[in-house]
C-alpha cells in the first residue's frame, strides 16, 4: 500500500459506511448468512423516510399491477414507523392479494416498530381465523361447489376463478404468518390462528405455521398435527378419509351434517395430493414440542395415550 492510499483509506472507509445501503434498509436475509442476532436493525431518519415514500406515492399511483408491486417492494426495505404504517393499511385495504402479500412481507421487516405492528397483525390474523371457521361451519369453503357431484368446481370458469382467489388468498396469508413470525410477536390467540390455518392448501402457510407453534413449543396442538400426520404419513402419500356425525336429528340431517364435515376437513384440492414440505416441517415440530422424532402417525398416536402426554396437552408443560 502506497503512503497516499494508507492516509485516505480511513476516509474511504467512513464514506462508504455513510452511503451503504445498509445502513438505509433492513435486510431481507434471503442472500445473506449471517445470523440475524448479528444485524442490527434501526429506523431511518424521518427526512429519509420522507423521500422514499414519496417515491413510493409516485411509483404505486399506477393501474399495473406489476408496477405497484415493485413500489412496495422498494418501500419495504425502509425501515420507519410512517412506512409500517402505509404497509399495514395496504395489507389490509389493497383490492389485490399480491400487493396485500408484498405489504405483509415489508411488515416482517419493520422490527422496531414491533410494539405497534405486532398487535395489530396478531388481531388480523385472528379475525381471519376466525372468519374462516364461520365460513366453514356454513358450508363456505372458499371454492365453488358442483351443485352435481357435491365436489369442488374445478371446471367451470367461475369454478377455476374461486380456486385462483383462494390461492391468491394462501398466498397473502402465508407472508402474513411470515411477518409475524419475522416480528418475533407471540399473544396466546395467535395459537389458535395457527391451529386454523394448518387447514389450508398453501403449503407454505401451514409449514411456516407449524414451525412457529413448533418453536413456541405448544403440547395441545399435538391431536391437530396428528390429523395432519394421518392425512399425510409420508411425502409423496395423502390419505383422506370418512367422518360421522351424529345430530340426532331425522331425515337427512346427519348425512348433510357429516357431508360438511367432510367437505371443511378434505374439501380443498389443494390438500387432496402428496404435500413432502408440510411432512417435513411437521416432523421437525413434533421434534421440537415432544423432543422425540415420529416416522409414521401410530407412534405419534401410541405416545399421545401417555398420562403425562395428556396432562400436557390439557395443561400445557
């Protein structure tokens, strides 16, 4: 090194400091290894936060869906609360899942707004969870149905229009299960969100669920991942089978009651095939809350008859 380069490498150093993106943005973590202990993430300045929204405005006051996903993805990165608060309302108010999806996952990044985002996305997911129980116990299952068959509608236009919505849907939902997981939030009736969602056909929205409530540790959604284990034993199986319902009601009442049932439990297609990323992350959850490994749903079914598994499952550990 030359006695000039050594004098202004100091200065060079602090410069590129000052300009690094990094300082400016979160981290998606996708490209990089380092653990995210190491990073620290911190809000930018408010006249940063200024500038980059109204490039934001200008970029997402379009028509073109791809153009006003882009605005968002770039706006994500700017870690303020002004901007956590612009991408939850976009979550919750934008007419197109996509955008809802790129917004959830911009709320992931925006750790130290975690106080405020934090609640406010646990409710939502809630709320969601909720309304798809409803939906479910009167005979919606976001699909439509072969008046013929009974079955899903996957023929007709408007049949393949509700499948594209509901998937369009897991998807959004997936990034907000993300988000929150990316928060690092946890509220005891985000448990019953997840034990909802488990019940869907987007493969990433259950897997990322399983892991949380794997990590959190939750005994007394054993019996639900044992479900899940009986429908999916291996990788590349899927098993559906009957059910039995009881109203004590005359007529065909039992057989409508038991044809819900049915349908709200294996109705999706999307859950009617091998599903290999959902049998891993949930073996890896039953690892984690148990802390023994099950291959096959008879040995996870055998250890539930333990008292103290029971005791556990009520209770909790």
């Amino acid at each position: 090194m030359t006695v000039a380069s050594a004098r202004t490498a100091p200065l060079l150093a602090a410069l590129a400091l000052l300009v690094s993106p990094s300082v400016l943005r979160a981290d998606d973590g996708a490209d990089d290894p380092a653990p995210a202990a190491e990073k620290t993430v911190a809000n930018v300045s408010d006249r940063v936060a200024k500038e980059e929204m109204e490039k934001f405005e200008r970029g997402f006051d379009t028509e073109d869906l791809d153009f006003r996903i882009e605005a968002v993805e770039r706006l994500r990165k700017t870690i303020h609360p002004t901007v956590a608060d612009r991408l939850f309302r976009i979550a919750m108010d934008d007419a197109s899942p996509p955008v809802r999806a790129a917004a959830f996952r911009g709320l992931g990044l925006q750790k130290p707004s975690v106080k405020t985002v934090g609640p406010k996305l646990a409710r939502v997911l809630s709320r969601i969870a909720e309304e798809n129980r409803k939906a479910k116990a009167r005979g919606d299952y976001g699909v439509k149905i072969n008046v013929r068959t009974g079955d899903v509608d996957t023929e007709s236009d408007e049949g393949k229009a509700a499948l594209r919505a509901k998937r369009e849907r897991g998807k959004m939902l997936a990034e907000a299960v993300r988000a929150l997981d990316m928060l690092g939030y946890r509220e005891k009736d985000s448990v019953e969100a997840l034990r909802e969602f488990l019940s869907d056909g987007n493969d990433d929205l259950v897997a990322i669920s399983l892991g949380m409530l794997g990590r959190w540790k939750i005994w007394a959604v054993l019996p639900d991942l044992h479900e899940l284990f009986e429908i999916y034993p291996k990788e590349d199986e899927f098993q559906t089978g009957s059910v039995t319902v009881d109203t004590g009601a005359a007529g065909n009442e039992d057989a409508n009651a038991a044809r819900r049932k049915w349908m709200a439990k294996f109705g999706d297609p999307d859950r009617r095939r091998p599903r290999p990323k959902l049998v891993k992350a949930l073996k890896q959850a039953l690892l984690e809350i148990t802390g023994q490994a099950f291959e096959e749903p008879k040995a996870l079914r055998e250890y539930m008859k333990d008292p103290d598994v029971k005791r556990k499952i009520k209770h909790g550990a």
